[in-house]
C-alpha cells in the first residue's frame, strides 16, 4: 500500500496485526468477520502507521547486543583496564592502644584508664604520699597494670604519689624474668629485682599442698619484704576480674564458701597495703593492649604447672576425669 507525502514522494505502509489484539483474543478471521479489527473511525493505514516499526511489539526494550552503542564499549574497555591494573590492599587499622607516648610508655585505651580510676576511687587504693609498689611478673597482667597507673600518675598533681617495681625471680631456667630489668630502667623506673628459690623451697617445706598456692605465697611474703625493705606502703597486684571470678568458683567448689579476692586490704602486721587495680578489667582487655603495643611480655613455661598437683584443674574435666558424655 502506498501514502502520499507532503511534498511529493511515497511511503510504504505495511499491514501487521494488532499487539494488543493479538495476545489478547483470538484472531477473527479463523472465528467469522473480516481479516482484520479496526476500532470505529479508523482505517488499516492509520493502525500501521501508528505502530512501531520494531517486530518486537510496544512494552519491548532495544536490544543491547544487536547495536551496542559508543558508551557500552567504553565502559568496557574502562572495566578491562581496571581489572588489569594492581587493586590496593585493605590496610588494617592500628590498635588504639598501640600509640607509644614519650619514653616508651603506651597509654591505654579510654575504657581501661576509666575501670582502673573506678576501681582506685571505689577502694581508696591510692592515697596522697602514698609510695606504690608494682609487682611486675612480666606478663600481659601486669604490664597493663604499670602503664594504667602511669597514667593516673601523669595526671595527678607532681609529687602526689610514687610508683616503683619488683620482680620476682622464683630460681628456674623453664622462667627467666632477667630482660625486665632493661626495660623497666628504660621507662625511668627504679627497679627492685629480687631471686628467690622458690621450688627448692617447695621439695623440701611443701606438705599435701598445690605448687601453684604455696609458689604464690611464697612470692607474696617477697614481694612484703622489698616493699618493707624499700620504704613502700602500697603493693599493686595484677589480678583482674577474670581471676576473681575463678577465685570465687573455687571457693564455692572446694571450700563452699561465698567469697573471692578484695580489691584493696591490710595486711596482718598493718604496715603494707595490697591493691588490685585492675579489678574491672576482662583478661581480653589486657592481651589486646600487650600484644597491640609490643611489651616485653615474658613467657611462663612453669613445668611445675603441668606436673605437680594443684587446684586448677583442665579446661575440659569431663575427658580428665574419663568421663564420656
């Protein structure tokens, strides 16, 4: 069929079915009628003109991949180099902790410097004049304990309170606590470095006892006297509050007693005062801020803890005790 143009010229029109019609009801030509519908006022020339010139009907998208335009492909090639070009590796931040201040000392997180002044306050654990001994075994414990009072030192008024160090050297090659001397006169700190045969002591005076509990006392009757001996009133322990809750299990278990270790207390002959500073702190707590800033943190291999009796038992009791659920 052929239309005139404005201006002279033809176009040829072609006649298709409707799309409409034709997914919706059936053709008529195979029913009755003519071949084809034209709704009222309407010619087969205007249907044909009005419709798409795509075979793919009205609701039909172009096809991509038939014309791939000028975009498309530079995209494309902007993928390809940027797949062949070396992506950058995610860094992993630093551990807040891990920020040395001046002189080797690392200031702990906000939330440990914030439980040591609570437990400090609480327990009047440290009081103007008051001469501080910390007792340094070389552990993640204890090393968090010195640098936390560091920083309540740091910010207390000058000469409000001293603080020193002794370590403990309990006699075996399995635990040497030798390379804290270096450190600890690194930070400007007066080191107290006592040598006690502690397991000589225990095959000859221990009696049906733990070697874990007489070693401790053995340790705490040293670290009195260099405090005696040192002019300290105030010995800083580094038990946190994992350890008091394993002290009051143990209490319960073994002695049925409802109790665990003080945060602060005199001792019998009233001349030394124990604290616990680190009272409000998790364990993970302290592993996280030793490892994070890279203390000396000294290894404890005691063989004693593997093969003689004491009250900590395994991790898993059912299996030691040949339990089989």
């Amino acid at each position: 069929e052929r239309r005139a143009l404005p201006g002279g010229g033809a176009r040829v029109l072609t006649s298709r079915k409707h799309p409409l019609r034709s997914a919706t009801q059936a053709e008529p030509s195979s029913l009755s009628g003519p071949s084809s519908f034209h709704p009222p006022g309407t010619s087969s020339s205007f249907l044909t003109q009005a419709e798409p010139s795509s075979a793919q009907g009205w609701f039909s998208a172009p096809n991509p991949v038939s014309e791939p335009s000028s975009l498309s492909g530079t995209s494309q090639r902007e993928a390809e180099k940027l797949a062949a070009s070396p992506q950058p590796q995610p860094t992993v931040p630093a551990p807040p902790s891990a920020v040395p201040s001046q002189g080797g000392w690392h200031v702990p997180p906000r939330k440990v410097i914030k439980s040591v002044w609570k437990a400090v306050s609480e327990w009047g654990m440290i009081r103007p004049g008051d001469r501080v001994l910390v007792g340094l075994s070389g552990g993640k414990d204890s090393l968090l304990m010195l640098h936390a009072l560091r920083e309540l030192q740091r910010n207390s008024p000058p000469g409000h309170w001293e603080l020193g160090v002794c370590t403990i050297d309990p006699g075996t090659s399995a635990f040497d606590p030798r390379p804290l001397i270096g450190y600890v006169e690194s930070l400007g700190l007066r080191m107290h470095y006592v040598q006690t045969p502690i397991f000589d002591a225990a095959l000859t005076s221990m009696q049906g006892d733990s070697i874990c509990a007489f070693c401790a006392r053995l340790k705490r009757g040293a670290l009195y006297g260099a405090a005696r001996e040192n002019g300290y009133n105030v010995l800083a322990l580094g038990q946190h509050l994992d350890d008091l809750a394993e002290s009051f299990l143990m209490s319960v278990f073994y002695n049925g007693i409802l109790r665990t270790m003080k945060g602060a207390y005199l001792v019998d002959a009233g001349d030394v005062r124990v604290i616990r500073p680190l009272m409000h702190i998790r364990e993970r707590e302290t592993r996280a801020f030793a490892y994070g800033c890279g203390l000396p943190e000294i290894a404890d291999n005691c063989p004693a803890y593997y093969e003689a009796p004491k009250e900590r038992r395994s991790r898993d009791p059912p299996r030691a005790h040949g339990y089989r659920p």
